[in-house]
C-alpha cells in the first residue's frame, strides 16, 4: 500500500496495487480549512458558549454551515488547475465523487475543532476586531462605498479611501447592501417619504364635507410632531450603537384604535419593515408571540441570529406581557432554538427592538415607560384601503413601493434614511413627542381590561370637576363608598363591585403620577393596605381617601401599623397609671381583659406567623414586618380599650363585639354565682366603683342584663 500525502489539500491518496482510493480524515479536513481563514465565531466570553461555523474574506466575514462548508470544499477542488494538483489531477474525478460522499460524521468532526474567535477575546479563543459603530457616528455600506453619518456631515467614500482612514476591523457579510448608492440633496423627497408623511396625516374634517376625501386629512401639529418622533425612532433603529443607559423598544400604533376597535392597515408596518433594506431584520409574528407562562416562550426569538440589527415585533396583540421585553433591553440578549443550545448576546451587540400593534397596549408602571418610545400613526391610508385605493394608484404614490423603485427611487429612500440618523445625532437622543394619546389609552386598559367600563374618563372628569368642591384634597378627604355610588350613578351598567372600584382606583392613581392618593401615608408603601386610612367610632368605620395632586400640600396625620388592616389613625397614647392615682381594676374588668388579651394573641400570632414564617419570636418577625414591639404585643395593656386598639383595624369588628359580648356574658354568670354565697359588701369588692344599687343589681342579674357605668361605650354588647 502506498500514501501520497497531499499537504496542501483536504484528501490524500491511498494506492493498493492497481487499486486507489481517496481518503479524507477529520484532521486534513480541520487543517485545510483553518489555512482557509475558516473558524468558529463565539459570540460570549465563555468557553461552554456555542460557536457559529464563519469563514474570513479579507475583510469580509461570512456565515456558514455544514452544507456551504461541504459546497465550498467541492468548488475549491473543482476549481484547481492541472498544474495546482499535480499528480492528483488523474483521480480528479474520483476526488470530486468523494468529496460529495463525504461522510456528514467526518465533516462534522472536522469542522468542530476549528480554531474559535470571538470579538470579546476570552478562554480558548483568539480575538478578532468587528467594526462597530459609535456613540456619534453611523457607517453603512454598499457596493460602491461606504456612507458616513455624523451630526454635521453625510459623505459617501470609497472601499479604498474608507480602508485607509477608517477604524480597524471587520464586517458581517449581511451588513453589505447589495446595491450603488448616490447621495440626494435633502430638499428631494422620494416616494417612500411621500408615504411616510401621508401616514401620519390626521383627519380635521368630515368625510361629508369634502368632495375629495384626501382633503379632509392634513399634517397637523399633532401629526408633524408624531412625524418628527417617528423620523428619530427610525434613525434610532438605524444606528446599531447601543447606549449602556438607554435601551428602548419602538412602538409604532394606530392613533385611533382603542380596546374594542383595532384599526389597521394604515402603514405601519410597511415604514418599520423598510429597515431590512438597510441592515438585517429579524421579523416576528406578533400574533403567535408566547407569554411568560407558555413554556415555549422561551423560543420566541429563536430566528434571531448574530448578525441580526433589529428584531420587529410585527401585530402585537392586546394581552402581549411588555415585562417579556425587559431583559431583553437590559441585559445580554439570550436566544434559545428548539433542539439547540442557546446563543448569548452581549448587550453592546445585541438587536435593536420595535413593534407594531393595532391595539393600545396594558403598560403599567414607570419600569414600563422608561423602556418605550411610542409613535402614533394616522388613518390615511386605512381610509384609502376602505374605499379600495392602493399607494401605487396614480393618485397617491403612482408606484410599488421598493418593487418598482428605479435607481433614484431607491437612492431618495437611503438619503432619507441617512438624515433620520443625523437628525438623531444631532438631537443626542430620541425625541418624544409631545402630543400623545397612547398613555391615556394604555392606562385605560390596564385598569378596565378590554371591556368599556368607562371608570377612566368618568374619574378624570370627577378629578377636574369635583374633587376640589367635594373636599376631596384636604382634611379626611372623601368616603370610598360616596365615591363608589356616585360612580355607579354616572355608569349604572358597569359590573363593578366595591372593591373592583377600590382596586381601580388605586391603580389609576399609582400610574397617573399627578393624583396621589393617601400621600400622608406613602412611607409605609405603594400597596393598597399601606394606604389605608379608616375613619368614624369603632364598629362602624369607613374607608377614605384624600386625593392630592402635585404640589399640592400634603395632609400629615399621626400614623401607625397596626397588625390587621394597615390604615390611618390617631392612635391614644397609652397612659402609665401610678400606683397612687391608678384605681385598682376589678376582678369583673380583669377577667373581660384576660380574655381579650388571650384572643388577641392568637389573632397576632396567627397573621404574623402566615406573614413570617420560620423560627423566630413574633417581636421579630413584626419588626420585619414594620411593627413596633408595641403594636404586636398586648401584654402591657391595662384595659380592654388599648388590646382594642392594638386591632384596630381588623376587618372583623363585629367579631370583636360579639367576642366581647361573650366575655362579658361570662363574667357575668361567673360572678351572680358568688352574689348567692357572698354578701353585698363582698361583691362590691369585685365590680366597678360605681356599681349600681343592690335592688338594681338584683333585677339585672335576674332579667340576664347588666348595667355598666360607661353605656354609649357597651351599648353595641349583648350579654
């Protein structure tokens, strides 16, 4: 047997007498590539970080698999001259069959133990420079050149001059337009920004009202100030730098869809999915998109791969969870493929996000906002979809738009793009709009759902009308009940009950920033028990709310947890009696009180152990839970007054009076069974000092009632 060994290719000849035949081993195959330029991309600095199979042009990078691997070996031997293979050349044919019989194990083995590059450096990997874009400045390249966007300059440059004086590095093949491009002067409007404006066009005039139904729609400042926010989201989307302390998702939404109506149609996405002429766009289904709790959600962006720019969530429904975005705007960006391991993206080169939706989304909270930058399209174009009229009738934009763009056509939409992202730069930042119906809308949903309660728009106008005239914003403020039946006064059909109402209420002042609701008792915490706040005598309390907007002054009360209900109160300091001044609590009083404080101990025990548990004293988990050692303790208390008021609160008062009944009811049988045996002298000794007369007593006791000194305070007790 004879070998030729081929040092320069991936096959070696094996000769056995007259016979040969071609082998083609892992190893020959792993060193032919890597002097290739082939390798291993990681994107993590990790070493159990996946790799994606690349290839190394010159400055090029370029995405493969096994099956362009397999390809790109076949073209290589097939490509090769008499004089390159040399002997081989006469089992030419024989090398081409073998390299397509290739064993998938073989190839695989071999392109596994490529040497591994990453742009972060890291264990086991060489580092390899991409060019990235920075903080003022945005490249995008073509085929004839490369375009340079900065604050104060557009400029196209050729490959060699770019080569010459630009930053180091590499570039993903995908980041390549496959077009020429020619800068035009900014006063030339194309037919993509033609369509742009006209869909930010609001309606000013009835249908009824114009011959042309066009001429009832116009650039208001509302639709000129949602254009200039949209032409800055846009440029947003186009500059791949990512700010460490600003990561937002652009929201593209129908001006005038509401929860029960979703209008569409209106251009939208047709202005987010031109991205993909600029950079690669990742585009998801926003109907099929899981929530959290679907175990496949974790597969939501499975397609993202790592040279995706901008990843568009295209008709968002009205239950998408925006809380699903959060990590992916904040931290690395983790992409998990069904029967693969998952891919990490560093946050500095992960995607940019936007969606598009026909329905005003649930988006509570300031974490929510803070993360979003919202522009609001108009209904031009759904209302020349109504009436069957397309852009590309001669009438509106007279061609398809990108399908029927000629080269200017084509050159007016990548100047477009190019000075969105100057105006961003030149900005330094996103800017809002100023004019935005969104967040009412959004508001509105998360507090009523997607029915029409109408508890929104009835509670703004309460606020501006009434909630001065009514007192609302000072003293004890306003019963919750009142406001619950004026509420249903105004919307009889609503289904709301009491604490519906409440909950609601509450939420509308937690995301209304400007109406506070119980400010004075915004310590204890942003939870409808911590604002709490009950008034009126004991057993027949009811909730208030003082309403306050911003800078207003707010209504300070003396304020205390207690351990049931957390609410507003005006706690009486318990007085230390002195040994000279105290008067000596009757046997009848301390039996009552032994029993209070034996019920309210297991009242106390019982919350404070559901709230805490684990093995700890009950002072300790109160002072966890915000309570002073007084507030969860009864043992100092001398009356059945303070026990009271350490529960005060608690939702079960007229379990408190009926326990109380029953102790006095008790305390009295036990002690008409001494008034047989014992004198009247000696059962004075074991009531109150101002115990009514023998005779009265007597028929008291006789009839089962009881006469106490204090009747307005047990006049609710039963015995």
């Amino acid at each position: 047997m004879a070998l030729t060994v081929n040092k320069d290719y991936f096959w070696d000849v094996v000769r056995t007498g007259k016979r040969q035949r071609i082998e083609m081993s892992p190893t020959k195959i792993t060193k032919f590539l890597s002097a290739n330029q082939w390798g291993r991309w990681r994107l993590g600095q990790k070493r159990t970080d996946d790799t994606d199979l690349f290839r190394r042009n010159g400055g090029l990078l370029e995405s493969h698999d096994e099956k362009t691997a397999l390809l790109w070996m076949y073209t290589f031997a097939e490509n090769l001259k008499p004089a390159e293979m040399g002997g081989d050349w006469k089992y030419r044919e024989e090398i081409l069959r073998a390299t397509q019989d290739l064993s998938p194990s073989k190839l695989k083995r071999g392109l596994d133990f490529l040497p591994v590059h990453s742009e972060e450096g890291g264990e086991n990997s060489s580092k390899l420079d991409v060019f990235r874009d920075d903080r003022v400045t945005a490249h995008y390249f073509f085929q004839n050149g490369v375009v340079r966007v900065t604050a104060k300059d557009i400029e196209f440059m050729s490959w060699d001059a770019w080569r010459k004086n630009g930053k180091p590095g590499c570039i993903w093949e995908s980041a390549i337009i496959k077009r020429n491009v020619k800068l035009v002067p900014a006063k030339q409007k194309g037919l993509f920004e033609t369509f742009w404006e006209r869909a930010m066009m609001r309606q000013t005039k009835s249908l009824h009202e114009v011959s042309d139904w066009r001429k009832a729609f116009e650039m208001t400042d509302e639709a000129k100030d949602h254009y200039r926010a949209s032409r800055s989201a846009f440029g947003y989307l186009l500059h791949s730098y990512i700010a460490p302390s600003e990561s937002k998702c652009i929201y593209f939404i129908d001006a005038n869809s509401d929860a029960q109506q979703a209008e569409g149609r209106n251009g939208k996405s047709l202005v987010m999915t031109a991205l993909k002429h600029f950079k690669k766009l990742t585009t998801i289904d926003g109907r099929s998109f899981r929530k959290a709790m679907d175990t496949s959600s974790r597969f939501n962006f499975g397609e993202v791969e790592k040279d995706t720019r901008i990843v568009l969530i295209d008709d968002v429904q009205p239950d998408f969870e925006f809380a699903q975005m959060f990590s992916m705007l904040t931290s690395d960006m983790r992409v998990e493929r069904k029967n693969a391991r998952p891919i990490i993206i560093p946050h500095a080169h992960k995607p940019k996000f936007a969606l598009t939706t026909n329905h005003p989304i649930a988006s509570p909270g300031q974490s929510h906002k803070a993360r979003q930058f919202i522009v609001e399209v108009g209904s031009y174009w759904n209302q020349a979809d109504k009436r069957g009229e397309r852009p590309a009738d001669k009438q509106h934009i007279g061609k398809m738009l990108f399908d029927e763009f000629s080269e200017s056509d084509w050159n007016e939409f990548y100047s477009c793009g190019f000075r969105c992202v100057q105006e961003l730069l030149q900005a330094e930042k996103l800017v809002q709009p100023k004019h935005t119906n969104f967040e009412d809308k959004a508001r509105k949903l998360s507090i009523e759902g997607i029915q029409d309660i109408g508890f929104t728009d009835w509670f703004d106008e309460w606020v501006d009308k009434e909630r001065v005239q009514r007192h609302a914003h000072v003293g004890d403020g306003i019963a919750l009940n009142t406001l619950y039946s004026e509420f249903q006064k105004a919307r009889p059909e609503a289904p709301w009950k009491f604490d519906d109402f409440k909950k609601a209420l509450f939420k509308y002042c937690l995301e209304r920033k400007e109406i506070g609701y119980n400010e004075h008792l915004a310590s204890k915490g942003n939870t409808l028990s911590a604002r709490r706040m009950l008034k009126g005598p004991r057993g027949a309390q009811t909730e208030h709310v003082i309403l306050t907007k911003q800078g207003e002054p707010i209504v300070k009360k003396n304020t205390r947890m207690t351990v049931f209900g957390e609410e507003e109160i005006t706690p009486k300091p318990r007085k230390k009696l002195s040994s000279t001044t105290s008067a000596k609590t009757s046997p009848f009083e301390q039996f009552v009180l032994t029993q209070a404080k034996k019920y309210a101990r297991e009242k106390i025990q019982q919350y404070l152990r559901y709230k805490k548990p684990g093995k700890m004293t009950d002072v300790m988990r109160g002072k966890q839970l915000g309570f002073s050692e007084d507030e969860v303790t009864v043992s100092r208390c001398t009356t059945v007054d303070e026990v009271h008021e350490v529960l005060k609160g608690f939702d079960g008062a007229e379990e408190w009076d009926k326990q109380l009944g029953k102790w006095y009811a008790d305390a009295q049988a036990r002690f008409a069974k001494q008034l047989e045996k014992q004198d009247e002298k000696y059962f004075r000794d074991l009531v109150e000092a101002d115990t009514p007369s023998e005779t009265e007593l007597l028929q008291g006791v006789k009839k089962g009632l009881m006469k106490r000194s204090n009747a307005d305070r047990y006049k609710t007790v039963k015995v």
